[in-house]
C-alpha cells in the first residue's frame, strides 16, 4: 500500500484515466467506472481457478461453519483454522497477488457474517454460529458477497496505491481524506458484486462459472449511471 512510483498504477492510458478521476474529484461513480475499464489484467486474476476455489470453499461452509464455530473454543481461532485450511487445500498455484485478495476477502466476508456486526471476540462460539446462520441468506447470496467483499479488496488496492498521487494533486488533503476516499471507492467496487446473481450455488459448478460471474461483475462496474434519470 506504499506511494513510491513502483507501487503506483501502470502508465497507459486506462489506468491514467483512473488516477485522473481519482485525484480531480470525480464522483464516485465515475471512479469506479474508470477502475473497472483500467482493469483488464486483475479481471482475469480474479477469475482465475486459485480464486474460484475460494468461492467454492465458501459454498462448503455455508452447511458446515456452525458447526464448527460450536465446537470450537474461540470462533476467531476456527474462523483462522478455517482460512489455513482453504489455502492449503487447494490444488492450485498459489503465490499471486490476487489470491492474496482472495484469501483476505475470505477471510473478512467469514469475520463479517459470524460477527453479525459485532467484534468475534465478544461473541461466544455457539453465538457466532448464531450470528452466521443469521446473516448468510441463500447459498447464491453468500456467494454474491464473496465477490463483492472480493472487488471491495480489489478497489482498496488501486485506490490506496495512489495516495501520494491525492494529496499532490488536492490542495489541503489529508490523509484522512485519502482513507475517505478509499472506503468510499471499495464499497462503490462491493456494491457490484452484491448485484450479480448466483443462481446455480453448487460448489462444483462455481468453479466452472466464476469466470463469468467475475466477467458480469466488472461490466457492471464499467458502467455510468443514466444522467437522464
């Protein structure tokens, strides 16, 4: 997350319109737009199988987190079994930046649902299961967040790689402002992802249509708003 030129966006056309809209106070809108357009390369990370095995691992919990969570002594400590186990696991290559993400999106969309909005270490293990029968929907719908937590992840990264750029470019930013911003543009990036509808949430056929639930989720992000509207 460092502001040296190294860690900045690529120097082509695509990702200067990006940092353009990102540092001349464009709306979020357009922002995100302009991320998914810069964003061909992390589309097909993202949609790699390192990646769809996180949503498929996602798809097992859905039954067996509670009971897991219950049997457990602290819900934090099998929630970070749960997370060493699906990196692991996977017969996949491993080591990518955005299985980094994925991993971390995992993570949080677990700690998320089995917090129901509180910190995991207040809750006891019997009230985190709870709390993760609760607040996981449908199979599909679990699913959905993923991607979105996944995107949210995806939009923190090429926003907050370009902080140095921000308060250059803004007179009397701070960097309060830049986390500001930060945040505004991720949930702008999850609030696609929440929007893809995943319609046939099996674990094997995840696999096979992550690709195209990725590709749906960043047409979506391309998009502007109707102006007429």
């Amino acid at each position: 997350m460092g502001t040296s030129t190294s860690f900045r966006s690529p120097p082509v056309t695509r990702w200067r319109a990006f940092t353009t809209a990102l540092t001349s106070g464009a709306s979020v809108e357009r922002v995100r737009s302009e991320l998914f357009n810069a964003g061909n390369e992390w589309e097909h990370a993202l949609a790699s199988d390192a990646v769809a095995a996180y949503a498929a691992t996602i798809l097992d919990l859905y039954n067996s987190l509670p009971d897991q969570l219950r049997s457990g002594e602290r819900p934090e400590d099998v929630l970070q079994a749960v997370a060493s186990a699906a990196k692991t696991d996977r017969h996949v290559e491993t080591g990518s930046a955005a299985e980094a993400m994925a991993e971390r999106a995992f993570i949080r969309l677990l700690m998320r649902t089995s917090g129901g909005g509180d910190s995991l270490s207040q809750l006891t293990s019997r009230q985190a299961a709870q709390q993760f029968v609760a607040q996981r929907g449908t199979p599909g719908r679990l699913v959905s967040e993923y991607l979105a937590e996944l995107l949210g992840q995806y939009a923190r990264h090429a926003t907050a790689r370009e902080a140095g750029r921000i308060t250059e470019a803004v007179p009397g930013a701070k960097v309060s402002d830049t986390r500001r911003l930060t945040r505004e543009v991720a949930q702008a990036a999850a609030d696609v992802g929440s929007q893809v509808e995943v319609t046939n949430a099996t674990g094997f056929a995840i696999r096979g249509a992550w690709a195209t639930l990725v590709a749906e989720a960043f047409a979506k992000g391309r998009q502007l708003p109707d102006v007429h509207q």
